[in-house]
C-alpha cells in the first residue's frame, strides 16, 4: 500500500511499520524489519511528533480522525503534509494494548492547490493589469511626442534640454512598463512540436552567457536517456534563459572569495497516480484506472544568497522586483508558459543557502 501506517506495542516499541511509511517519514535507515522491537522515539527520532502522539494514544488520549500534520523537514528538501487517522488498538478485554497511525502523504494535493491559486492570483492582476495599460498607453505616446517637439525647441538652451531629455527617458521606461504589461496578459498559444531537452538547455545557457559574464563553476546533472518534449521551443527556451540569467544575476553580488557554482539538471521522473480508483465488474473482478504521469523537470540550482522565506511566493507576481533594474515579469511570465504546457514552475530556496528553480513539463504519450 502507498499508505504508511506505523503501529507500537504496549511499551512503545514498534511492532509494524511498512514500507510507505518509511519513504513518507523518512526513517528509519535499512530495512523497515529492523525497526520491530524498537522504541518507536528512537525509529521515529527524525519525526519526534508521530512518536509523541502514538505515545500519547497509550496514556488514553482522545484519539484523531483524518488531521494533518507538517512534518520535521530535512535540510534542502521541501516541506511534507501528511493526513492522519490515529487510534488506540484494544486487546479482547478492551484494555488498550497498543497505538497505530495510519497517514498519506498530502504534500502533491498541496502543491497542485498553491499552484492553482497562484493561476488565480495571476488572472486576476493579469486583467487588471491590461485595462490599466491600454489607459495608460494613448496617453504616454502623446507624451513622448510632445516631448520630443519640446525637446528640439530647446536644442540652443542646454539646461532646459537635459531636463526634457530626463523627462523623456521616464516617459520612455513608463512606456516599456505598459509594453511588458500587455506582454504578459496576452494568451499563451504553444506551437508544439518534438524538443530535445538537453539541446535546450545547453542552447539556453549559451544564451544566457552571451547576455551576462560569469567566471563561476557550470555543472551538468543529466540523465542519460530522456525522452523528447512535445511543446514551443522558443518559449521553453525563454523560460530555461531567464531562470539561468537570474541564477547569474545572484551569485554576481556575491564576494570574490565566495564559491560560484551553476548546476544545471535534467531528469525524466515516472511518478506513480496519486488516485488509485479501482472498478469492479460484475464478474468480481478489479481493474484500476490509475495510470503513472512522466515528467521531463529542468532544475537550474545557484550558489547565491536565496530567497527569504517572505518572498517566496512573491516573486511569481508580475512587477515585484528586488532588482534595481527590472520590469518584474521575467518569474510571471515563466510561471504562465510553463502552466501553458501543462507543467509547473518551483522553487526551492533558504536565504544564505542558494536557491533551485525546477520546471516541471509532462510527457504526453501518443498512445490512448
């Protein structure tokens, strides 16, 4: 079962703990056999909270039905949500003999809920957004024209004329604002067609050296066989660009002494379904509708500063910057192709550990 479940004894050894509980928890190490007999506090050691409620369970606590609970995370790795029934197990005599948890890991419901509330989010601005810049942007260009008549006017008067010549460069920077608006609100239409993962993400980082020097380490973690995309290359290709100029942008502000290191990742995941919908006919038997989802996910990982936890969610809205120089939209409009193709954008950061951006694209079979 894909389920962990996860029992102890009247002494708080463990006397059950498959394999789905192990991977969910992650612990303990070796074989799950070898936790039987053991102080669940010392399995569970990396997740000290299941082993305080199954022991609390013992001591005649009210039992929880269908709760949620944040796991301990490891270092690097994203948070886990599991979802949790736990009850005392009672011998013939009712006398509790014992305690067991059975849970799911929620981590892939969540993570598909933030993604599409993020879509949301990004609709609505996106609408906003367009009405504000098509009011907007009639005006602007009657602005850039005035001034450029004012401008040649003044040409013999060189105090006034830099002054007209600053108003005209904002005029100009709020036009290239309104420009990205529109940029970002037009509907994405992908022109599929097969893409070789690994020549774009070289052709992507060829790019992107070209646009910004780096005197750091680059290091490739490719799979060896991956299978092709079918989706817009040129878009993909903008997005992986932008995702690796970032990761640039970052370490160039850190110290000469510091280490510069850009990996770049390529890797083909087969992920089981998370619903396991069974049919059964009316000859008795079961057949499953569940069918495995492939993955083609581009990770583009630095050594830089990283994000704070503050800002995680908000450099995906369009026209949030930390950077001194930038419309804002770069993450935005990544965000909207990738979702376009069916994927996802991540990201997984610590401030003052680097941060990792994976892009998550599914390989469709032409098969029914």
């Amino acid at each position: 079962m894909s389920s962990g479940v996860v029992a102890i004894d009247a002494r708080g050894e463990v006397v059950m703990l498959n394999p789905g509980a192990q991977r969910i928890l992650r612990c303990p190490e070796g074989e799950s056999s070898d936790a039987f007999g053991k102080p669940c506090l010392e399995v569970l050691r990396l997740q000290p909270t299941v082993a305080r409620l199954l022991l609390e369970t013992l001591d005649g606590r009210a039992a929880l039905s269908r709760a949620e609970l944040v796991l301990e995370g490891v270092r690097g790795e994203l948070e886990s949500t599991i979802g949790f029934t736990l009850t005392p197990v009672r011998d013939p005599e009712g006398e509790v003999c014992g305690a067991a948890i059975v849970f799911r890991d929620l981590t892939p419901f969540e993570r598909m809920d933030e993604q599409q509330r993020l879509h949301e989010r990004l609709a609505a601005l996106g609408q906003m957004a367009a009405g504000l810049a098509h009011e907007i942007r009639n005006p602007l260009a009657g602005m850039e024209i005035v001034t450029g008549l004012l401008k040649r006017r003044l040409a013999d008067r060189d105090e006034e004329c830099s002054l007209v010549t600053q108003l005209q460069s904002e005029v100009r920077s709020l036009a290239r604002t309104v420009e990205d608006c529109l940029e970002f609100v037009r509907p994405i239409s992908p022109e599929r067609g097969p893409v070789d993962p690994v020549d774009l993400v070289n052709e992507s980082l060829d790019t992107a050296l070209k646009r910004s020097s780096f005197s750091g380490v680059i290091e490739r973690a490719f799979d060896e066989e991956l299978p092709q995309l079918n989706a817009d290359v040129d878009q993909l290709r903008a997005v992986v660009t932008n995702l690796i100029l970032n990761a640039l942008e970052a370490m160039d502000g850190e110290g000469e002494d510091s280490e510069k290191r850009l990996v770049l990742g390529l890797n083909h995941l087969v992920i089981p379904p998370i619903d396991r919908s069974v049919r059964v006919g009316v000859d008795g038997r079961a057949a499953s509708d569940a069918v495995a989802r492939q993955e083609i996910v581009i990770t583009v990982s630095d050594t830089g500063p990283g994000v704070p936890n503050e800002l995680k969610e908000k450099i995906f809205y369009p026209f949030f910057t930390t950077k001194q120089s930038g419309s804002g939209v770069g993450l935005a409009t990544a965000q909207k192709i990738v979702a376009g193709h069916g994927g996802a954008l991540e990201l997984d950061s610590e401030a003052g550990r680097g941060c990792s951006f994976r892009v998550r694209l599914p390989i469709e079979d032409e098969k029914p």
